[in-house]
C-alpha cells in the first residue's frame, strides 16, 4: 500500500514545497524548479510511509536552502506549524497502515532538521549494528569487549527514547498529539555526554544500519571524514517490493570487507538481511566520495 494522495497533498501544505530531503538517502542539490520540489517531496513521502509501515525504524529530514529569489529569504527554518502539521501526517499514515495510534513515535526537532523515530520499530530492530572504530588512523571492527560496551548503551539509548513521555512538549511547540517532539540538539548532546555515544554511532543505530562508525569526537569526526573520503568504500543499498525507492543506504570500508570473511559471507551482513525479509540488497563499490559523518 503506498501513500495516498491525501497524504500527498497534506504533506506539499505543510512543507509548502519547501526544499525537504531525507538525508538517509543523501540527496542534494538544487531544488530550485518545480520538478525536482515534486520529486524531493515524493522522497520524503515514501520515507514517511516507510516509516508508519514498520520497514525502517526512523527517518531524518533536513530542510536544504533554495535560491533567494525563489524563497526571499537565504535561510529556510522548521517552524513549530510545519513540525506540528508533519506530526499529524505521520499519526494519519500510521493509522492507515497499522489501525492503532502512533504511540510509540518521537520526533526530535531541531531548526532545519527532523527526525521521527518508532520506539516500538526500533525495539524489534534487531542484530543491532556491528561498530566499526577508527584508532590511530586506522579502521577496524570493534573486537568482542567493545562491542558489548556498544550494545549496552545503545539499548540505554533506546530506553531512554521510549520513557518520552506523550505528553511532554518541546520548547519549539505547544501542541501535543500522540507523536511528541523534543529538541534534537538536547537528545544528541546527551547521547554524547550521559552515554559516550558519537553522532555517528546514534545516527546509525537509529536510522536501521547493520553497522555504525564511533568517533571519539567531533573534532576526530573530521578526520575520519577525511579518510573515508579518500578511501575506497562499499555502499549498499536497500529497497523493497521492487520499488525504486532506496529506504536504506549505508557504506562500509572495503578494506574491513577483505579482512573479514563473515562480513562478507554470512553472520553479520546475512543475519541482518535475514531479519529484513522483504529488503532487496544492491551495492557499488566507490573510491574518492566526498563523506562527512
């Protein structure tokens, strides 16, 4: 079933084809003309429907700037009607996909960005993702001991999401319905100080990656930015029902691929996509792209 025209149209009013796209599939450029406002509008709209239908455990959207003469304005913000508006759109598309409430969405909603997570999604989510760490400008797995510290406090992390109350607004908005917004700045920033958990290594987890880059830091994001863009990567692709639309898309340096026979031939990889019954996997093999994480 896919999103219905009704959806469509209350998704263009509330956005008011502004320049809108899901980072999980990293697109961009200019949106300046009216078909490529159409085509990111449509973007969001499937990653939405992904969402409400359970194929993926959360979506990020990010408000891209359009040419001044088309906005007035150099910079576009997510304004608390907008967050508000997309907030009824996501329980309207999760009723008509799930026949319940969205009870277990959280939006966390910053300026120009806004990620809608499925505590419940998210919970049933499972292996959880493989870490992948940068030590002493080189990349490896995460042995054994990390990676249990890693599970630990990524399930901490989802507790922490669940316990969101319902009812508890943000300081970007007065309304409240059954998906609840918080400020994403605040979220993240406790991610890193309460759990010592990366952007990286969160974004990963919640956006459904079978695998995760931890960083130390922000300033070591950089320069693990740096290397993997200058480094040969392998970027896989997930889409389902044949469609053309990519739900999910994430890279793994080719050189852990060599390394490691079970990345590549069963366990960690195998045992993701085994849970993702109805996913269809592609990947493409690419040297020099420009990464920032």
């Amino acid at each position: 079933m896919l999103p219905s025209r009704q959806h469509q149209s209350a998704l263009a009013e509330a956005l008011r084809l502004d320049a809108v796209c899901s980072t999980a599939n990293r697109r961009g450029g200019s949106l300046g003309s009216k078909a490529t406002r159409t085509n990111a509008l449509a973007t969001v709209l499937l990653d939405l429907h992904g969402l409400a239908t359970q194929s993926r455990p959360a979506t990020l959207l990010n408000l891209l700037h359009l040419p001044t003469a088309i906005l007035n304005s150099p910079h576009l913000a997510l304004s608390s009607h907008t967050a508000a508006a997309l907030r009824t759109i996501i329980d309207d598309m999760v009723q008509t996909a799930r026949h319940t409430t969205a009870h277990a969405i959280r939006l966390l909603v910053s300026d120009d960005c806004l990620l809608a997570v499925d505590c419940e999604t998210l919970a049933s989510w499972t292996p959880l993702p493989r870490g992948i760490r940068f030590v002493d400008n080189a990349v490896r797995w995460m042995d054994e001991g990390e990676q249990a510290g890693l599970v630990r406090r990524l399930e901490r992390l989802r507790g922490r999401l669940c316990e969101m109350s319902t009812t508890t607004t943000s300081t970007t908005t007065t309304t409240t319905t059954s998906t609840t917004s918080y400020t994403l700045e605040a979220f993240l920033d406790d991610c890193e100080g309460s759990l010592s958990l990366s952007l990286p290594t969160v974004y990963g987890y919640i956006l459904g990656y079978p695998c995760t880059y931890e960083v130390m830091d922000r300033a070591h994001a950089g320069v693990v930015s740096r290397w993997l863009s200058s480094s040969t990567l392998v970027f896989y692709y997930c889409r389902e029902g044949g469609r053309e639309h990519v739900l999910l898309s994430f890279s793994v340096p080719k050189l852990l691929l060599l390394e490691d026979a079970d990345a590549t031939r069963g366990g960690w990889l195998a045992g993701w996509l085994e849970a993702r019954k109805t996913f269809a996997l592609t990947s493409e093999v690419k040297r020099h792209c420009h990464i920032a994480i």
